[in-house]
C-alpha cells in the first residue's frame, strides 16, 4: 500500500497504536450525530494528510455507498419515529428511522476510515517491533498477513493478465469470464500452498519455534517526544469520555430527536480528531524551515 507522507514518522509506533484505538473507539461508542460527524471528518483529514488530497478524498468517497446502504436498510427494517416519509404496503417509513441509520453508518464508515488510513502507516517491522516481544505469535501473523495478502492480489492480477494476454483461455463470454475466476482462483490456491511449505521450510532453517527469544531488526525507543504526544492524546481522550457520555445519554433518535445546540464540549473531540492534521503541518513547517 502506497502512502504519500506518514505524519507519525516521526514518532514511535506506538503513537500511532494509541491514537487508532482512541479514534477507533470513539468513532463505534459515539452515537450522536455531531460526534459523528466530527470522527467521519477527522477520518477523512486524516486519510487526506497520509495519501494525498486527490487519494484521500478517493478514500472517502468509497465509503459514501457504505453510508447509503446503511441508512436504506435501517429505513427498510425499523418503522420507529414520529415523521412519515411515505408508507407503502401498510408498512410506514419514518424520518427518524431514515435519521438513525445514516448517522450509524456514518459511524460505521469512520471506523472503516480510521482502521485503515492508521494501518497504513504502520508497516511491517513496526507490527514486529511493538509486538515481537509480548506476542510473538500474534506479531508473526500480523507481519506475515501484511505481506502475503498483498502478494496474493499481486499474484491474482499477474494471473489475470496472462489469461487475458492468451487468445486461446481469453475469455469472451460471462460463462467464460466466471470459469476464468476459478481458474484464477484454483491457480492462486495452488500457487499459495506450494509458497507456504516453502516459506515454513525457510523458516525452521532460520530457527523459528526453536524456543528462543526473537529480536527485530529496529528497535525503537520512547523518547520525551513521544510520551508527550502520547500524554496529551491519553488526556483528550479522557476528557471526551464523560463529555461524549452525556451527550450521548442526553440525545434519542427516537420518536422524536432533539434540536442540536451549539456545545462547548464538541471542541475537545474536534481536537482530538484534528491531531493528525496538526502533525502534518507541523512536518510542512520543520520542511520549510530547514
């Protein structure tokens, strides 16, 4: 996965690993559409300062669908609320209803955001590095998954272009088109299973499960810096806990939703979410005063 510019670079991994989770969490607990809003546009910034503005709003745009599905489908199977759009068959669709799901997969959409702008700028020795230690189980399949599933859609697409570039296998119709998937897909599967006792046979040779403690090639040490920025995302994140809490017990979709007012307490979260823009300019601006 390519990433244009990691605004956490600069920092431990582990900065990235607590703000994913802060950012993450927020994002599924926070069931009130401003917070909602704000975690969907810190997911958006935030996928924008890692791959790019034109990449990042690409990003965005495919969970749109995500969102509208969401919605449809919570339109669809509740019939709570007050406001009747339309009613067909008996059955009445309601505003509320309609309300609810798309501020749920908004919700859903920036976890979706958030998981994988966050991965991406985590890459393979980092999983190792912070995990080697306490899971070494665990750090090898992360590693290994980071790896191999890449390769596997790289290996797939080199399939594909042999079979399109062979007149004879080319296919021409939707029979042969979903005959050449299984072909790709039978293909893939043996090609993974011969990859794999080949990997494993590489990897008794150079002493995995032999018992000992495994060490990673970078090691990487908690500076001030570090445990500063971990500090103060900790302390937003502890100061929106109860704040999200009550607004979120003070609001209900349902019969009826309550006017949103302007709150103070929205600014801490809009804070909290905005922390990788922050990076980012600050990295613009160490750049130009170099």
């Amino acid at each position: 996965m390519h990433v244009r510019y990691n605004p956490f670079s600069d920092f431990h991994p582990a900065v990235v690993v607590v703000y994913l989770v802060c950012a993450a969490g927020f994002a599924m607990a926070a069931s009130q559409p401003v917070y909602a809003a704000l975690s969907y546009a810190g997911a958006g910034a935030c996928a924008c300062c890692v791959r790019g503005i034109r990449a990042g709003l690409r990003q965005v745009g495919w969970t749109i669908p995500v969102v509208g599905v969401v919605a449809v489908a919570n339109l669809l199977f509740v019939g709570r609320g007050a406001h009747v759009l339309f009613s067909l068959f008996g059955r009445a669709f309601t505003a509320e209803a309609l309300f609810f799901g798309v501020c749920t997969g908004i919700m859903l959409a920036s976890v979706l955001l958030w998981m994988t702008t966050c991965l991406a700028c985590i890459d393979s020795s980092a999983a190792a590095e912070m995990l080697g230690g306490i899971a070494p189980t665990v750090a090898l399949m992360v590693t290994q998954a980071m790896r191999l599933i890449p390769q596997l859609v790289s290996r797939g697409r080199t399939v594909e272009a042999v079979a399109q570039a062979t007149p004879a296998i080319a296919p021409r119709t939707t029979r042969e088109r979903a005959a050449g998937h299984l072909r790709t897909s039978s293909v893939l599967m043996g090609w993974a299973l011969e990859d794999s006792l080949v990997r494993a046979d590489a990897m008794r040779a150079r002493g995995y499960a032999c018992g000992a403690r495994r060490t990673v090639y970078r090691q990487s040490r908690v500076r001030k810096a570090d445990a500063g920025l971990i500090g103060a995302m900790c302390a937003l994140a502890a100061v929106n806990v109860p704040l999200v809490a009550i607004a979120c017990s003070q609001y209900a979709f349902y019969p009826t939703p309550p006017q949103l007012v302007l709150w103070w307490g929205y600014a801490p979260f809009a804070a909290l979410m905005l922390v990788p823009v922050a990076l980012s300019i600050r990295g613009w601006w160490l750049w130009r005063t170099l």
